[in-house]
C-alpha cells in the first residue's frame, strides 16, 4: 500500500517568513503533483514534477523532488496572507495498467500579518 | 471554455435514498475518478474509468456505484449501503500515458459537491 506522509499538517507562520513543507512517499515514482485548495473549494493545480531533480517556482512557492529519498518539498519565500490554504502532495502511481494518485492529508497554512 | 463540471454544488439526503451526482468533462480525457473528502482530511478513492464502459474500484467503494456511458460522463450514486455519505465529492479527469510511459499532465478538479445526510 502506497503511503504519503506530508508534514506538518498545520503550520502558522508570520509574513515575511520562509519556511518548507515536506511530502515522503513510500513507494517508487517519478511523478509527484501539489495542489491547493482554499476552504470550501475544490482542488487547484501548483505543480507538476515529472522526474528526479524537477524543480518549479510560481512566485512565493517553489516545489522540489528527489525521487531516491521519495521526497518532494515546498518551500514558501517571505510568505503573504493570500498563501493561507491547504496544501497537497500527490503521488501518481501505476499498477496493472492502472494509473492513480495518492494523497498526503494536507497541510494547513495560516499566514499571520 | 474546458473544464469539468459537477452538480448539484449542495445536496441533501435523507435516510435510505440513493442519490446521484453528476460530472462532465469537455476535456477530452480518457480517465475520470471521483473522490471524498471528509472534513480536514485529504482525498480518498472511490471508483475511476479509464476508459468507456470500464471502470474499477478505489479505496472506500463500498456503498457507491458509477457508471461510464460516454466519455464526458462519470456519475457517482450513492446508496442507502453507504452508512456516513456526509462528505464533499470531487470529480477529477487526466489524460493517460502516451507510448513513452509517460503522464505529462496533471488530474484537473470539479468544483465538488457538498452532500448531507439529514
């Protein structure tokens, strides 16, 4: 059974502050994606990291993965209010043909003025 | 304008009626999934198609059913068996591997349904 483990599940953080969320996963994959999503919302896409090494930066965020250690990470660069949301990792993993994700069970970010 | 819609947005259920949630894509994806989220949880399996007329169980299936008549169409009943339906349902789609193994892009999301038991 495929398990990610995202920590940490709740994070409070001033303005102007760094700080990184890490995703592990438990199983091989190259294909790791992040979402977010705002309270009572769907489920909006960040990133997409397709192979070791993948990095992408969308303003603030900035998502890592090194598929060796089964780790992705997000880092937040002098976080704003607007980045208060919870955050995803997911896991895209074949078996038999079939593709799914898996799902860490978030990270909620509040971002304090 | 692509994308996948879902409704109802809100939806309530009463004692031993099965309800049907609806989800269409005009994405032209192969794979369609449906997904519960319970509240300050991540998102859980419970059926996806990758293809018309298949379809396969998830992690939490039991008490749901689906079926995939058309392509654009992936609707989700929830059954009297399904004992705590009080959730919120996502629908999601993605394009498959091409020959190179690979999925370039990722699963894009409905606006969900929120559905209560009364």
């Amino acid at each position: 059974e495929l398990k990610v483990e995202q920590n940490p599940l709740f994070l409070s953080m001033q303005e102007g502050k760094n700080y990184t969320i890490y995703c592990n996963y438990s199983t091989t994959s190259d294909r790791l994606y992040w979402y977010r999503q705002d309270p009572g919302k769907s489920l909006e896409s960040l990133f997409v990291l397709l192979s070791n090494g993948a990095v992408k930066q969308e303003g603030r965020l900035m998502a890592s993965l090194d598929t060796k250690a089964r780790l992705s990470t997000l880092h937040i660069t002098a976080a704003v209010h607007d980045l208060s949301a919870t955050y995803f990792c997911a896991v895209d993993w074949e078996w038999a043909g079939s593709y799914q994700l898996t799902f860490g069970k978030g990270t909620k970010l509040s971002v304090i003025p | 304008d692509g994308g996948i819609t879902q409704s109802p947005k809100y939806l309530f259920r009463k004692e031993g009626q099965n309800v049907t949630l609806s989800c269409e894509q005009n994405l032209n994806h192969d794979a369609m999934y449906w997904y519960r989220q319970d509240p300050g949880q991540g998102l859980r399996l419970i059926y996806y198609s990758q293809i018309v007329n298949d379809f396969q169980k998830g992690d939490i299936a039991e008490g749901y059913s689906v079926s995939r008549e058309k392509k654009e169409s992936f609707p989700l009943t929830v059954t009297s068996a399904q004992k705590n339906p009080t959730a919120f349902y996502l629908c999601a789609s993605s394009s498959l591997p091409g020959l190179a193994g690979l999925r370039e892009d990722t699963q894009y999301f409905g606006p969900g349904t929120r559905l209560t038991v009364l």
